[in-house]
C-alpha cells in the first residue's frame, strides 16, 4: 500500500499563495497565525493542503 505524499511548498512559494511577502508570512509564523508548516532539513515548508485548509477557512470565517 503506497502511501500518499504531501506536495510541499517553500516559505516564499506559501507566501505567493497567500498573496503575503516572505516578511509578512514570517510575522505569521512568529505570531502563530499562519498556516501550519515544519523545518524539514533546516528549510521551512508547508503542506499544500494546509494552505488550502487555511483560504478555506478564512472564508468560512467570513461567512
């Protein structure tokens, strides 16, 4: 059974996403307000489908 690999996005990737600079998303990060992310060999990275997570839920937020 094989399983499932995430694709992983890079912090200046996760940021154009999220339409932030880096800084902004650093500031995130600091201020534990961003989305869930992981150092993987010293670099920080995030989920795709936590980024996702993260849009959909400040919409349904906005609801």
């Amino acid at each position: 059974m094989a399983l499932a690999v995430a694709k992983l996005l890079t912090l200046p990737e996760a940021a154009e996403r999220l339409r932030k600079s880096e800084a902004q998303l650093r500031w995130m990060i600091h201020s534990g307000t961003a989305p869930r992310s992981a150092k993987i060999g010293g670099r920080r990275v995030f989920r795709e489908s936590d980024i996702e997570d993260y849009i959909n839920q400040a919409f349904a937020d906005a609801a």
